[in-house]
C-alpha cells in the first residue's frame, strides 16, 4: 500500500459536481447535512460546503482560504510520513485488500470527505480542514467497503456507517486513532438550529428541498397533549426556529409563568425525539439553537 499526495485545482471542480449530483439525487437532504454556501466556523463536520457555481478559476474565488489551504497541504504531507507506517500495519491486519495505491486530493468544497475507487486506484477527496486523523480514517472506510463489494456484500450507505462504527469503537482503532468519531456520531453531535434554518432556505433556493417525513401529528402514536402541542407548533413554522418563548405560550398559556422553563421544553422535545426513533424516523429532526428556540428539519 503507498500513499501520494497531489495539490490540483481541478479536483475541486469535479468534487463539486459529484456534491451537486448528490444534492440533486437528495443524498444529503435524506441524511440531514446542512448544505450550505460557505464554512462556518462551526459544525464543519455536519456541513457540505456547497457554493453555487464553481469553475476551473476556483484559486481566484476562493482566494482568502488558499494560504490556509497550502499550509494545511505541507503539514498534511509531513503528517502522513510518519504515521504512515502505523496505518499500513493496521490495514494488513484488519483488511484483504492493502496493494490499492491511494491518491489523496484535497479540496475546497463539499462534505468532509469522499473518495472512489478509478483504476484500481483509491481516489480520496477530503475538505482542506480536515486532520490527518480524519483523512486515515476516510481511507479506512474506504477500504471497509472495497472488502464488502469483493465479497459481493451490498449494504445501504447507514448500515455501511454501522459497521464503521463498530471497527472505529475497537481497542485495536482507538489506540491508532484517538478521539475519532464515526459518522453516527458526528450527525448526532454537530447540530446548530440556525444552521439547519439556512441549509432548509438555501436547498429550497437551489430547485432541491428537503423531502418531508413528517406530516401530521397523527403520523406519531401516543403523543401527550403537550407534545402534541410541541410538534403541532413545529410543524406550522417547518424550517424556521419557534422561540422558547412562542413554544412556552402555546404549551402552558396563562400558566406559562409558573411552569416555563428551558429544562422543561428540553424534556418535552426528547421524549418527541424518542417516539421519532420508536417508529423509524430520524430524531435529529428535531433540532436547537442555544438561547433561541426548536425547529423541524424537515
């Protein structure tokens, strides 16, 4: 197995239309990333960073972010030279497959990172902030799934993440790989109310809008009358965030003094979330933004 790393512009290019294909085919509107025009300085891991047209003058657009990007490229290469030899002997041991040549491109767009396989040759694209922790595991999930299409194993991209799961919770992955987050982790940890807001308008804006799951509350068996009155109130405002305030009123009215409390709507919002998951759906539909309100991404 043998690693090069290679800077090309056009990479960029070609990972933005393998997002927007995506986008178009409701891939990550299905999974709830957020979809967006720029990189926020947070929940970078839930983000696809999507701007509306990108050509082969990427360098010019994105001028401000390419002294970051060239010096993340150095240290990435240097990085990788020395752990190198701690991920080979993991892939021999853990994978039939370690004579791949794997070619890695970073670039400025899109989700944190993608790859495929060309020539036999593993192709991966991570975004330019990602560590070179990320960018290993990228290529073992990568390698996860060669081994299954060689044993002729089809499985959906969230069983896929599953049994990623599995492997990076394993001693043997931790002590290569601390601190890393499996996909599953990182959609249920990187959640941010005004982000989904903006994602929701902007996919809307684009010809491409998140598919409804929910659409009445009947849909939802055995709701109480107060999260009946939660979720009938997020529907009504379906991509936009219902204050505390708004949601407060609604539940508790002229009462809304003695019972208020952000404890108490925290409480109210997972136990929906959890009746969600009981039939199937995503509990992450119901999302938060500290000190502002609920929304239904959806």
């Amino acid at each position: 197995m043998n690693i090069t790393w290679e800077l090309n512009k056009d990479v960029t290019v070609r990972n933005w239309q393998l997002c927007y294909q995506d986008v178009q085919k409701g891939f990550y509107q299905l999974h709830r990333f957020y979809v967006l025009p720029f990189l926020p300085k947070k929940f970078r891991d839930r983000v696809v960073f999507l701007p509306k047209q990108v050509d082969i003058n990427i360098a010019e657009h994105y001028s401000k972010y390419l002294r970051q990007f060239h010096k993340r490229f150095t240290d990435l290469c240097c990085q990788s030279e020395q752990l190198f030899p701690r991920l080979e002997h993991y892939c021999k041991k853990h994978f039939s497959t370690t004579k791949l040549a794997i070619r890695i491109l970073p670039t400025f767009v899109g989700v944190i990172g993608r790859y495929e396989v060309v020539n036999k040759e593993l192709l991966l694209y991570p975004r330019f902030d990602r560590n070179i922790y990320e960018i290993y595991c990228l290529i073992i999930t990568a390698l996860v799934e060669i081994d299954l299409s060689m044993q002729n194993k089809k499985l959906s991209w969230k069983e896929k993440q599953h049994l990623t799961k599995d492997l990076f919770s394993s001693n043997s992955f931790r002590k290569l790989f601390p601190r890393i987050k499996d996909m599953t982790e990182i959609l249920n940890e990187n959640t941010s109310g005004e982000l989904a807001v903006q994602s929701y308008r902007y996919l809307a804006g684009l010809g491409y809008p998140i598919r409804h799951l929910v659409h009445t509350i009947t849909q939802i068996p055995t709701l109480t009358k107060s999260e009946k009155c939660f979720l009938h109130l997020l529907l009504d405002n379906r991509g936009k965030l219902a204050s505390f305030r708004t949601l407060a009123v609604a539940l508790w009215e002229t009462k809304v003094t003695e019972k208020y409390s952000l404890y108490a709507l925290s409480r109210i919002a997972t136990r929906v979330r959890e009746k969600f998951r009981k039939i199937g759906l995503r509990d992450d539909l119901i999302q938060a933004q500290r000190g502002k309100g609920h929304l239904l991404y959806d």
